[in-house]
C-alpha cells in the first residue's frame, strides 16, 4: 500500500528547500517577538544580537535560549506576542507548583497543531473513515484537545471520552466500531488488560492503530500494547510549551519520531556548555516555533535527552526524526504521564511538617503501570504513642502530596537516617523503571 | 500519679525488635510492660522500663526515634470484675482511654498490674484515687 501523507509537499520537502522555508520563516518570527515581546528583546540586547543578525537558519545558534524559568518569570502575559484579544485558546501544563506554563493560541496556531496532528493520524494510517476514540484526558492538558482537533481535522467520526471509566472504554470501542485509540501508553496498556479481564480477544474490537504520548515507555511495552489489542502502536511527541502532541510523530517504520520542521525547527545542544552539536549525537532536544503567533518560542530547552537523524526514512518523508527522548537533563520525573519534579514533593513536607525531613522517591513499574512511593523519615516532632497521630500525618502527607501532584503516591514512613546517603547527601530519586 | 512510658518507632521488617531489645540490653535496661500497635508499613512499640531517660539515650544512640509520654500503672485484684470496675470508674468521669495493656508486675500474689493511657491523667489519677485504686509511681517502678 503506498504511504499516505497529509501534506505530501510538506513531509517530503527536499532538504534544500525546507532549510530555505524554515529560514524565511525564522527571520519573520525573530522580528515578530523583537516587536512585540519586551522579554525577548530585552534577552536579545543582553546577548548583543537584533533581527538584523539573523538571516537564515544557519544564525540560530546566536539567539539566547529560553528555559523554563523563562516561562515562570513570564507568567502569565510576558511571552505573549499578539493582542490577547486575538487569541482564541489557552492551555496549560499538568499543573506543576511553581512551574505551570500557560500557553496561548491564535486561530491560526490551533490550526498549525491540528495540522500537525492530522500528519500523525495519517501516518499512522488514520482516514476520515476511521473512528478515533480520544482517550487522552480533555481540558487544559494538551492530549485530548490535540487528538481530538487533529482527528476533526482529517475528519475521522472522533469519540471524545477523555480518560478513565476503562469498561465504557471498551464498550464503546466495540459498539461504535473505533478504529483508532489515542492516549498515553500505559493506559493503552491497561485497556488491553481489561479487554482480556472482561473475556474479549483482540478479535472483538476493530482497533487498527493506536497513538500514544505524553510519557516515556518502551518497545516492549510497544509489543505488549499491540499484542493486547491487536494493533501497531504509534509514538507522538510534543509539549504544552510548543503546541501539544504533534510537534513530531512516528510513521510505519515505527522507528523515531518525524519532526514537523515546517513549524518546529530542532537543535540538539550540549545541556552543559549549550553548544550545538551535530546530526546523530546525543544531547538535549531544543526547539524553536517559527509559525506559531500567540507564543512562539525562541530555541527552547525542552531538558528531554535524545537524538537527531537525517537517515533516509522508508516511509519517503523527509523531516528530520527524533529518537524518543533517553532521559532529561534536570531531574523532573515523569511518572503515570504527570511531570514530577523532587523539589514539589520538598515544598509538600515544609509545609506539613515546617522543616523538610528527608525523602526518598521510589519510581517503579509493576507490569505497565507506574508504582510510586515517598519514603519518608520520620522526625521526633512527627512521632507520637499513638497510632492515630502518626496515621492522620500520613494521611494528611498523601492528600497534600495528590493536590499539588494530581496523582496518588504511597506514603512510607520510615525510621530517622534509615533512606541511604550518598557523602552525606540522602539519595532522592530511586527509578527502578527502566525506560531507556 | 503516673509513670513514663517509651514509644518507640519500629518499622515493619524482619531484625527492627531485635535491634531495639539490643540496645535496651546494651544499656543494661530491665523491661516491665511491653505491647506492639501495628499498622501494614510500622508499628509503635511502648515499653516501660526501670530507667525510662537511659533507655532513650541507648535507643536514639542506636538511630531510633524514641519519645516518653506520661500513663497510668493500676495495681487490680486479680479477680472476675476488676477491670470492670476501673473501666467503670473512667466512664463515670467521661475519661477515654486510648490504649491499655497488662505489665510483667507481680509484687504480691494476687494482684494484676495494667498500663493505661487516656485522654485526661489528672482526672483519671483523680477519679481512680477517690474510688480507692492503688497507683504506682515512677519510683515504685523503678525499684522493683
């Protein structure tokens, strides 16, 4: 069967004129932000660099990055380039403390990320015969929106269930026929497992396809997911900060992630000195959006560890791929799909217990789901005789710890010096996942 | 009148009591009540013993967390009723009693020693001193 694509001249653009595309295309967004967003210039002044330095893509690498902490100082307003009145969305991170990225859209930038994501269903040979049943969760998380605008888009029959209720899952995947299943993979994994728990083989449903993103998983993984539902699973990737899901997909070789370069140019930096480094090295992932209006982002340090490969792909596209990301470059875990970062978990147990006790975090995976622990050691002034004292503690610690993170962990208490240290330092994070 | 108990912290894995009844018998340390409240993950170990700030220093020496915490020893006849009695005594005066166990303490024949921790020690020594029930002291336990 030839390979579909949803924008053929786009996704297999000869290499000298998608360079020259992403040029014109960087030289007017570098004078967009100059103009309308007072942060950017004022990094750029800082750095010594205006629009008239940059003439093509080969002057990247004289713009200032921008990180995280970027976004955070700019919350909410200071990033954004275009009237707020002319944005007609916003979406936001997973909802970590301290660290939440508001991102807006304008209409054309929705309709550049459903774009994007239509590329995805395609590859993944997604038509507008297909029933694509979004089991991303909706709101401001990326995932539902993404998949269920870039499902429109190609104009499949799209089933917005968002996440969880895993029997209506199923139920619904048998009676409307769903093609396509889109969410992260865990849960796809999990799905899989109840089809089989509620007596069903993958012969009972129609599934062909399966999309999912938004966290770190394996080929084995892979296999057990297209196993259990009898489909090929696809990868995505993407974050809140650039669009969503999309900003790069698997095709039928199921081997690395296809950039959409058009909208998203990648670099892969050294995370230490920031140097660029060349094609196929190892390094931090850093993406610059030179189509999107409302919040377009200058060489943006995603902190997601990975490869670039300008290997010819089988598939005929030409966009640059990505392999999924190895690992990060701080120490944000991402665990059943939601960004974790330790020092959240430390502001928890200020609060709780006013000064920080120390903690271990336990990452594992118990067939395809995510276990998570917190061990703690507990202090003279959290102990009591009581059973009920110490429980309530742990109790109120488990709450608060789900509030800020929005996912369950398992509390431990744990006796004084008994979590390892490290030259003096207890060790934080134990991931015993595997992922790479 | 009251005595102090220790509440030690013991986490639920194989060695913690053996770890703990070491360091008591390092420092020389003679155990008169014992009892054990569990939960799935730890349990709270409270003793009381003949030298309760000793005992703290030998179990923190050894990296526990060790706290003391004022309760009630009751001599009773070791007869069909007496606890009711007792029991009786508290509920009259609206005292709960959260936790109780029975100590290792047998000075005369006869006789029963309880351990009790309630809401309200002044009231409790209050009522269970009017109504005729023979406490032990700090001292008392120590020297025995």
């Amino acid at each position: 069967m030839a390979e579909r694509y949803w924008n053929e001249q786009i996704e297999t653009m000869p290499r000298d004129e998608m360079i020259k595309l992403q040029s014109e295309r960087l030289v007017k967004q570098i004078k967009h932000v100059w103009d309308n967003v007072p942060y950017y210039r004022k990094k750029m002044e800082e750095k010594g660099v205006s629009p008239d330095d940059i003439h093509g893509i080969e002057d990247l690498h004289k713009l200032p990055f921008l990180s995280k902490t970027d976004l955070r100082d700019g919350y909410p307003y200071g990033l954004l380039a275009v009237p707020l009145s002319d944005c007609v969305r916003i979406q936001s991170t997973s909802g970590t403390t301290g660290k939440r990225v508001v991102a807006f859209y304008t209409q054309n930038d929705v309709d550049m990320w459903e774009d994007c994501v239509a590329r995805a269903i395609t590859a993944a040979g997604g038509t507008k015969d297909d029933v694509v049943q979004v089991a991303y969760g909706y709101g401001l998380f990326t995932g539902g929106s993404g998949l269920h605008g870039g499902s429109h888009k190609v104009g499949c029959l799209t089933l917005p269930m968002s996440s969880g209720n895993t029997e209506r899952q199923i139920q619904f995947m048998i009676d409307l026929g769903s093609t396509i299943l889109c969410c992260t993979p865990s849960y796809a994994a999990y799905i899989g497992e109840t089809l089989a728990e509620m007596g069903y083989t993958p012969d009972d449903i129609k599934l062909k396809a399966g999309i999912f993103g938004a966290e770190p998983w394996t080929e084995e993984m892979r296999q057990q997911i297209e196993k259990s539902l009898g489909i090929k699973a696809f990868d995505i990737y993407g974050l809140t900060e650039t669009s969503g899901p999309g900003v790069a997909f698997e095709c039928c070789e199921q081997k690395g992630m296809h950039i959409n370069e058009d909208n998203f140019i990648a670099e892969i930096i050294d995370p230490e000195t920031g140097e660029p480094l060349p094609d196929g090295t190892k390094g931090e992932l850093v993406f610059t959006s030179i189509t999107k209006e409302a919040f377009p982002l200058i060489r943006y340090r995603t902190r997601d560890i990975c490869v670039l490969s300008r290997e010819k792909c089988s598939c005929g596209r030409t966009l640059v791929k990505m392999s999924k990301p190895m690992g990060r470059s701080d120490d944000m875990l991402i665990i059943k799909g939601v960004n974790v970062f330790p020092s959240q978990i430390e502001t928890v147990l200020i609060k709780d217990f006013k000064a920080a006790p120390n903690y271990q975090i336990i990452v594992d995976r118990i067939g395809t789901t995510d276990t998570f622990e917190i061990k703690v050691e507990l202090s003279d002034d959290m102990f009591s005789d009581t059973i009920k004292d110490v429980v309530t503690l742990e109790k109120k610690l488990s709450a608060d710890i789900q509030q800020i993170l929005g996912i369950k962990a398992k509390i431990t208490l744990v006796e004084p010096k008994s979590i390892p240290r490290s030259e003096g330092k207890a060790v934080r994070v134990i991931d015993k996942r595997r992922l790479v | 009148m009251t005595v102090k108990q220790l509440s030690v912290f013991v986490e639920n894995r194989p060695g913690r009591l053996s770890a703990v009844t070491e360091a008591l018998a390092g420092a020389g340390i003679n155990i008169r009540a014992v009892s054990i409240a569990d939960t799935k993950d730890f349990g709270i170990m409270r003793i009381i013993v003949n030298d309760t700030d000793k005992a703290i220093a030998a179990l923190k020496e050894s990296g526990f967390l060790a706290s003391a915490a004022n309760v009630i020893a009751v001599i009773a006849d070791d007869k069909p009723g007496s606890m009711a009695s007792i029991m009786k005594i508290l509920y009259n005066d609206n005292i709960s009693v959260e936790y109780m166990y029975a100590a290792f303490i047998n000075r005369d024949k006869g006789m029963a020693c309880l351990i009790l921790r309630v809401d309200n020690n002044d009231a409790a020594v209050t009522a269970l001193t009017e109504a005729g029930v023979k406490l032990i002291s700090e001292k008392e336990i120590s020297e025995i």
